[in-house]
C-alpha cells in the first residue's frame, strides 16, 4: 500500500472540490457532464465517502447538483453526458442510498428507449452501408457507453442485447467504393488538427474499436451473450493482431490507420504512442486481456500483458505522458495497469505500480488542477487514481467501469 503522500494530496484537491459552482448560462449543461461537470466530480465524493475517506454529507451535495435541473435524455445523451451520465453517478451510490437507487429506475427507461433509437438508427447505416461516426458507436457519446452502463445497471435488458448484437454486426467488413473497409471505418477525421483524408480506422479504447472490444469481452465474461459474440472478439483481436508493432520496447499499436495506410498495408508511424488509456497501448493492452480472458485465449493473455509490462518499464514512451490526467496522462496509466495487474498471469505489471504511482504524485500540479476540476482531465479523475493508490484496493463505487477497463 501506499499511502503518503497520496492521501494528503487528495485531501488537497477535494479541498479544491468543496463547492458546486453553477455553470455559465451558455454551458448549463456542464452539470450532467461525466467528463467535465458536476456528475463526474461527485464520483470522487462518493468513492470516498463509500471508503469512510470522506461523508455521504459531502456526496450528496454534489449529486444534488448534478440533478438539480431537468435530465437531458434527448438522442445527444451518451454515458458521459445526460440521463445515462445521471445514471452512472446514481449507481456508484445506488447500494447505499435507497433515494440514489429509486432515482435511478425513474431514469432508466429514459436511457433504455434511447438505446432502442440509436440501435434503429445504426443499423438503418449498416444497412445502406455507409460509414460509422464515433457518435455511433464509441465511449463516450456512442453505443458502446451505453451499453457499459446497461450492463451494470440491466444486464437482461434487450436494449443491452440489441447493443450487442449491433457491435457484432460492427465487427464485420464493409464495401466501399470497391475496397474492404473494417466495419468500425468513420469517414472523418480523428480530430479538427488531425486531418485523415479518406477517414480512418480507429484501435483506441475512447474512440476506436478497443472500446467495443472491451464491453463484449465484458459481457461475455459475465454470461451476457448474443449471437456470434466470441468469433466478434476474435475478429477484432485478428484485426489488432495485423496492425500490432514489434519493436525493441515491445508491442505497440498505431492511434489509427488512414486510408493510405490501409491502402499500402504500412504504417508510417515508427514510433510508439503516448502510453495513455485513451488511446495508448495501456487501454488496447487491457481490452486485449478482457477478451482473452473471455474466450479463454491464454497465448493472448500473455501476449498482452507482456505488452503493457513493457511499455510501462520503457523510460521513453512513459517520458511522452504531459499531465496527470485519466483522460492521457498518469492517472490513466496508473489505473489501467492497477486493473491490469489484478487479472494477471505475472507480477509483472504489479512490480511496476510503486514507481508509475511515484510518477503519478512527482507530476501532480494543485494549480493546474484548480482550472479544471472534472473527472476525464481534471481534479477529480487523478483524486480517484490517487484514492487507488493509496488504498491498494478496486474502487468500491465501480467509477472505472465507465473507462472500460473493469
């Protein structure tokens, strides 16, 4: 265990979160908002108050805030923002606050017939076969967050096995224009500064197919399946396996592919990138290790894990992480190798925590964290990595299930 000074520092920062603000005019929605609001900050407040580090006095304040005003459940809402975001804040406290859980079941159906739309909505894309959007389909605004929080909160609902059945479908390849695209293929750009001409095919666990990677391995780990689920985990696994680098500093994966790049069958990248959970080899190494505990593929399990032991030993991809972030930085990594390590063969990864949580609290800027206070960039995500580290111990509120990594 470790547990200075990373008690003391967040301590600090929920110091730094003792009052909800009300949003700007402009950003009312900022309250529902997982990723930068007032619902992600409160899952902070309840982990701890779930670890007797803080009170349910504090948590609830926060909560509070977060439903202050009318729940967004409009087809925008995704689990980092609306109804499903309310949601996945009311379950993290559900089992100890009977009001929290009654909340919770006036909002569900809400979330459940949205699902329902959105499925009707990709399929009806699939069907006339164009590109997918991360809209569609990824974490934080598509089908696949959804279906994480489903899967938590109503794991016999059909809307989780329509989402299910939907990424299977996602999984096979699609005709465009006469060349063989990956189903998850999304026409624009990963980013506005990152131009892809022709669209790309994106590997991350936020955005790209690691995330629905991750949910069915999921799923299937815990009994909940449709069919054709295992041979979809295999067929993203076989397409990784294409793209997956063997360097020196061992395995990596790209970012994402281009057109020209799947055109030439070659990457022009050369380099690892950035080790963090978004996109990094952290996050795909960890979906690669759900699914191959799901299958069971022992050979694959070994294969990821070697990779994830490597790049967090490796001086020089950890020096290209920038801040303390869940989102790309160090608390991130911190808790994707802690999950990591908990499911597997070798110590290996486990021998390497003591040091990325060192590096973890070395970075940690209490200026920098008071302009952002959220949960994916902010404050209140690196006070829940700091939390695990200091306590050595899954998260009792369950708050990185909604990064896919447990």
């Amino acid at each position: 265990m470790i547990a200075q000074p990373t008690d003391d520092l967040t301590g600090q920062l929920v110091d730094q979160l003792t009052t909800s603000m009300p949003p700007a005019a402009d950003e009312f929605w900022q309250v529902q908002s997982l990723s930068r609001g007032t619902a992600g900050i409160a899952l902070l407040h309840i982990e701890r108050a779930h670890t007797n580090a803080g009170t349910w006095t504090s948590a609830h304040t926060w909560v509070k805030a977060a439903t202050a005003d009318s729940v967004i459940d409009s087809n925008d809402a995704s689990l980092y923002l609306g109804a499903p975001a309310i949601c996945a804040m009311l379950h993290a406290a559900a089992d100890q606050i009977p009001a929290y859980a009654a909340a919770l079941n006036r909002i569900l159906p809400a979330v459940i017939a949205s699902a329902h739309r959105r499925v009707d909505a990709a399929l009806t894309r699939i069907n006339r076969r164009e590109t997918a959007t991360f809209d569609e389909y990824d974490l934080f605004r598509g089908l696949t967050g959804i279906g994480r929080l489903l899967l938590e909160q109503e794991p016999g609902n059909d809307a989780l096995a329509r989402i299910l059945d939907y990424l299977v479908r996602l999984t096979h390849p699609l005709q465009l224009d006469g060349t063989t695209l990956p189903g998850w293929w999304v026409s624009h750009d990963p980013d506005p500064k990152l131009p892809a001409p022709g669209g790309h095919a994106n590997f991350g666990l936020a955005h790209g197919i690691s995330g629905p990677l991750a949910l069915l391995a999921t799923a299937q780990r815990r009994g909940v399946t449709v069919p054709g689920q295992p041979e979809a985990i295999e067929r993203i696994c076989a397409y990784l396996d294409t793209w997956r680098h063997n360097s020196d500093s061992g395995s990596w994966w790209p970012q994402w592919i281009t057109r020209s790049q799947l055109n030439a069958e070659a990457l022009h990248q050369h380099e690892p990138p950035r080790p963090s959970w978004c996109y990094g080899t952290p996050g795909i190494g960890r979906a690669h290790q759900l699914a191959a505990l799901a299958l069971p593929d022992t050979a694959r399990q070994r294969m990821a894990e070697q990779t994830v032991a490597a790049c967090l030993s490796d001086p020089a991809q950890l020096a290209l992480i920038g801040d303390t972030s869940l989102c790309h930085g160090w608390s991130g990594l911190y808790q994707t190798a802690w999950r990591t390590a908990q499911d597997a063969l070798t110590p290996a990864i486990s021998l390497q925590l003591p040091h990325l949580a060192r590096q973890l609290t070395r970075h940690v800027d209490l200026r920098a964290t008071g302009e952002d206070a959220g949960f994916l960039t902010g404050a209140a995500g690196l006070g829940l990595a700091l939390h695990t580290a200091s306590r050595n111990a899954a998260p009792l509120s369950g708050w990185d299930s909604w990064l896919l990594i447990s």
